[in-house]
C-alpha cells in the first residue's frame, strides 16, 4: 500500500517540475522575442548598436553560466542598451542574458 503514496508523489514532483519549466521557458521566449523586436527597431537607426548586443552573447554565458556571479563591461553595455531601447520592457538581467543568448 506504501508503494500508491509514492507514486503519486513522484508524479506530482514530475508535473510540477514540467509546469515551471514551461513557464520558464514561455518567460524566456516572450523576453527574446522582445528584444528581438528592440534590436530590429533600433537596426536602421544606429547599426552599430546591436553589435554591442550581439558582441555581449559569450558574457551572457558566462553570467548565465555562473548565476548571476560573473558580470562584464561588454553584457552591461548591452543590458544598458536594451533598456534604454525598450524601457517599458519588464526583465530581470538574467532573462535579458538568457534572451541575449537565444539570439
């Protein structure tokens, strides 16, 4: 009889665990297609500034990579770009490194 409570804990653990990651992912996808947006709005107006976007991709990682803990001069560059191209946008600078990422 023990092993029915189990069961039904594992599934919940597994359909908890898939419903955050499709919210994490929905999160992330919304932010990308955002910036995605921002960075084609801002194309034809000053080229040069989503070179700092795009430059940024492997510090994102590394921010990314290391929770937050690993910041450089060229993805806060690009996070203060993106803010200021879109500042109605809502995100956290993980999401915005995630989003950075998925470009």
């Amino acid at each position: 009889m023990k092993r029915i409570p189990l069961i039904i804990a594992t599934s919940i653990i597994a359909l908890a665990g898939s419903a955050h990651g499709s919210s994490f992912i929905g999160t992330t996808d919304a932010v990308a297609g955002s910036l995605i947006n921002t960075i084609d709005a801002t194309s034809d107006a000053t080229s040069g500034n989503n070179k700092v976007v795009l430059e940024a991709r492997e510090d994102a990682a590394s921010f990314v990579g290391s929770d937050g803990q690993l910041r450089s001069v060229r993805l806060e560059a690009a996070l203060n770009h993106i803010r200021q191209s879109a500042p109605d946008l809502e995100a956290t600078d993980m999401q915005l490194a995630e989003a950075i990422l998925a470009l």
